[in-house]
C-alpha cells in the first residue's frame, strides 16, 4: 500500500520494506494551457551529493546527457521531451546496494529546459508527482504530489533520498528555484 506524503514529511525507504535494494524514482506532470508556441520539456535530474550537500566530482550529476552514473547505482531512464501521456514521465532507478560510500544524499529534481527563452515556468505544470517503486515487486511505496505551490520557479528540488544510520530514508522536498538547471547546479557545488 503506498503512503502520500505531503511537503517537509519524511519516510524510511530501507528500514520499513525490508529487502529494498533497487527502486525506481517517477516523476510525472501535466501542463495548463498554455499558448506560447512551444512544447514544455520538463527534466528529471539527480545530483548525488556528500554529507555536506554539495557534488564531489562532475560523475555525481545524472541527467539527460549524463544517464548513468560509473558506479551503476544511478540511472535516468531517458528524456520525455513532451511530457505526454499518463504515468511517468521520466524515471531515474537507484540501487542503493551500489551508491558510492561518499554519497549521503540523491536529490531528485526538476527543470523546465529553456524556461527563460520560451517564457515557461512552474506555474504553467500542474499535476506534478514523485513516487517510488520497489522495482523488484513493481509495487508503489510512497507518493508526494507537489500541489499548486508555484508561479515564476523554473527548477523545483523535488524531493531527496539520504543515508540515515545506515537505511535510506525519503525526504518530501518540494522547494522551487529561478534561475532553472544552472541555478540548481551552482546550489550543488558545480561550476555552470
């Protein structure tokens, strides 16, 4: 049975579905009505950050051209560049049996690509969600839908997932950003 959570809540991932190694991370959104000529093209990314909040090496970002991490413990199964469609939009899998030592935190997030040359931004998405699958059984475990919240954000931080005495724990983030990607990464330590 899965959980819906609501903004700031956090959860055991490891600890309550014993077993968990492998979860699959889905990100899903609709778009209002919008006449601007363009296609939103929304982009699930994650940044693999250490105990300080910040990215070590440039390997720790996964996103659209950057799918898979060395170490197999994270992939992004590809960009949606329409968002068409019910269910998932994009999904990024994690297996936690194989995140680097170094690693404290995944954050999960979202871009609007090109939101500022097609004057787009998260006040025009609604419908957006998160959920995790238990990849194995193929069964929802949780759920944040990020509500309505948003007006001139064109990069929300979603959610993260952080090492906690050695479980893995889900923290509903929801936590919007102007200045899209580039300003996402300068708030995780990488250079744009």
């Amino acid at each position: 049975m899965s959980i819906n959570l609501s903004k700031g809540q956090r959860i055991d991932l490891t600890k309550t579905n014993p077993g968990l190694t492998k979860a699959i991370v889905g990100l899903g959104w609709d778009t209002n009505r919008y006449h601007g000529g363009h296609d939103f093209d929304l982009d699930a990314s994650a940044f693999l950050t250490d105990a300080n909040n910040r990215v070590v090496q440039d390997v720790d970002f996964i996103f659209y051209n950057n799918l898979i991490h060395p170490s197999g413990a994270v992939e992004h199964t590809g960009d949606n560049r329409t968002g068409e469609g019910e269910g998932d939009d994009e999904q990024i899998k994690i297996n936690f049996s194989k995140v680097p030592s170094h690693i404290e935190r995944i954050a999960i997030t979202v871009t609007i690509h090109d939101a500022e040359a097609r004057s787009q931004n998260f006040g025009q998405v609604s419908n957006a969600f998160v959920r995790v699958v238990d990849e194995q059984t193929e069964n929802e475990i949780l759920r944040f839908d990020l509500g309505e919240d948003f007006s001139v954000e064109t990069a929300v931080v979603i959610c993260e997932l952080y090492r906690h005495n050695g479980d893995w724990k889900f923290n509903a983030i929801g936590s919007g950003f102007a200045g899209g990607l580039a300003s996402l990464c300068r708030n995780f330590g990488l250079e744009v």
